[in-house]
C-alpha cells in the first residue's frame, strides 16, 4: 500500500488546486447569485420589482398633449396621428417633469423622415414610400410637409 502513495506529492498538489478553485467557486457564487434565486426554481420574484424601480424614459403622448395641445390639434386626421410623439422625439420623461431643465432638439426634418419612409422592397405596398432621389430635393423634407400633419393639401 504505502509503495503505491509513495510519489504522492503531485496528487497533494492536485487535490489544492481543486480544493482553492471550488472556494473560488463558492465566493463567486454568493457575491453574483441576486439574493431570492431559487425560491421559486429558476423565477426570481425580485426580478419585478428590480424592473419597476428602473427610472421611466417615456412620458406618453397623453403628457405630451397636456402642454403642446396645439401640437396634439395640428395631428388631428392626419395620417401621423397615431404616431407616439417620442417615436419622432425619442424619450422625454425628463423634460415631461420639468420642461425648463431639458429643452428637447428638434429631430432631424430629413433623416427621421427616411428612417420609416425610404422605399423599400420589404415594406407593405401600401405603405406610403419615396426614391429620396426622385423625390423632392437634397434638403428636409419638411420644407414641404408638416411632420405632424403630412399630407401635401
Ligand atoms: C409640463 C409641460 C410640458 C410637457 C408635459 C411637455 N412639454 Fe415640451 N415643452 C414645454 C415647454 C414650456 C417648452 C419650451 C421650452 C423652452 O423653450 O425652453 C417645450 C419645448 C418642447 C420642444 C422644443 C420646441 C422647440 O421650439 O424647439 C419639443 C420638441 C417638445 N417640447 C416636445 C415634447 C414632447 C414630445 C412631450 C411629451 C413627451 C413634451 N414636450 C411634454 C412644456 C412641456
Ligand atoms: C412623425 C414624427 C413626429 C411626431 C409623431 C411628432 N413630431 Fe413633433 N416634430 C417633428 C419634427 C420633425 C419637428 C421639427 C419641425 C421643424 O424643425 O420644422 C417637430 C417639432 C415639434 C415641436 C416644435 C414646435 C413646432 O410645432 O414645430 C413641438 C413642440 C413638437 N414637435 C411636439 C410634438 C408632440 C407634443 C407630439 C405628439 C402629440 C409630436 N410632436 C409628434 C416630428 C414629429
Ligand atoms: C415612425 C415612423 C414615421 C416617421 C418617422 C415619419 N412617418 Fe410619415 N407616415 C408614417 C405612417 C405610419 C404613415 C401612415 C401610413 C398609412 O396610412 O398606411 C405615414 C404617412 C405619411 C405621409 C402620407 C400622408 C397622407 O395623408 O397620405 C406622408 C406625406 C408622410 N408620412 C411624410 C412624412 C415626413 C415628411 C416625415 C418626417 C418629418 C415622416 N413622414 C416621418 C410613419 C412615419
Ligand atoms: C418640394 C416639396 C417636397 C419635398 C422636399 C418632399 N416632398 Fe414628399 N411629397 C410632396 C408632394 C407634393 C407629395 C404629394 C404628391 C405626390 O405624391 O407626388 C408628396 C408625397 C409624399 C409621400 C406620400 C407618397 C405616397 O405614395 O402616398 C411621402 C411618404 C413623402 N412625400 C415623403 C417625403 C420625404 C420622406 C421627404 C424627404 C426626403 C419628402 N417627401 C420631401 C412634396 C415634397
């Protein structure tokens, strides 16, 4: 028996090496592992209330309309009315709250524009689409349309 341990330092070493990665291991785990994992096999509860405590970036048109009812009137029957504002303005919980700490920039009268109106092959047929190239000239294509009520008259 002891003939057969006798070269046993390499399997010392081994067993250490094991034994240090499985402490690692260990720690790891209990500082990632978010505290309520497991209770309910793979759902964690928590995970609900982590989302809800996240800051809002989006007011909503409903507080859009609130302040800029113009706005929300010049829309009316247009074919953008139902078009959030924050799609065209992206998200603006923070100037909703307090209007005087972020002016908004105004969005770009061609490249927004472009972003859903470029003719492409993929989009429904009739869906309204334009060749930039032989539509109108190289400048916004607001000089033309109003953004919230498009259509030529
Ligand atoms: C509490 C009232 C209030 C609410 C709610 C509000 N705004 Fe405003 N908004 C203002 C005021 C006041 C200004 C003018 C700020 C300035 O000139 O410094 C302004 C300016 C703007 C401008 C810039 C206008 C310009 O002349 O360039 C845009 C765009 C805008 N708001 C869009 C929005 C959108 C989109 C929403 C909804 C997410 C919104 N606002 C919600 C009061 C409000
Ligand atoms: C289809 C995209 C689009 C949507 C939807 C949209 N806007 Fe705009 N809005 C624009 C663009 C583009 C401008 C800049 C016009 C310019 O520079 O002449 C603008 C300008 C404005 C301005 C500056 C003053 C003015 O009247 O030109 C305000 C305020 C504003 N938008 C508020 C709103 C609100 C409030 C809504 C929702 C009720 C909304 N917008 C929806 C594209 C949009
Ligand atoms: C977020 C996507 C989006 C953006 C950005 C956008 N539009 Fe539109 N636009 C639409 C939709 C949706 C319709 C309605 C399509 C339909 O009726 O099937 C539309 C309709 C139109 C029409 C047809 C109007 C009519 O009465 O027939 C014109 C013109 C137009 N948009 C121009 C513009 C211009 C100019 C801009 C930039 C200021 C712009 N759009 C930005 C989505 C967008
Ligand atoms: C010189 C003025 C002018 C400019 C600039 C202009 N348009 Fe137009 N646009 C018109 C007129 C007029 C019509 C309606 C008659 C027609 O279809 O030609 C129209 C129609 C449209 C339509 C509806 C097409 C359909 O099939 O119903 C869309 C979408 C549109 N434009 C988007 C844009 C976009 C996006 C830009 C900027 C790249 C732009 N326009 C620039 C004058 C202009």
């Amino acid at each position: 028996m002891n003939e057969l341990f006798k070269d046993k330092e390499h399997l010392v070493r081994v067993a250490v090496l094991f034994a240090v990665g499985f402490l690692v291991f260990l720690l790891a785990r209990a500082l990632l592992v978010p505290k309520g994992f497991g209770d309910f096999g793979h759902y964690r509860a928590g995970a609900l209330d982590d989302n809800r405590n996240r800051p809002l970036s989006y007011a909503g048109r409903a507080a859009c309309g609130g302040c800029h009812s113009d706005v929300a009137e010049s829309r009316k029957g247009s074919k953008h009315e139902k078009i959030g504002c924050e799609s065209c303005h992206g998200p603006l919980a923070a100037h909703a709250a307090d209007p005087g700490k972020l002016k908004p920039q105004r969005p770009d009268g061609r490249d927004l524009c472009l972003g859903c109106h470029v003719e492409n092959a993929a989009k429904p047929a009739g869906f309204p689409q334009i060749n930039p190239k032989d539509h109108g000239d190289a400048g916004p294509c607001t000089a033309c349309h109003k953004p919230h009520h498009p259509a030529v008259a």
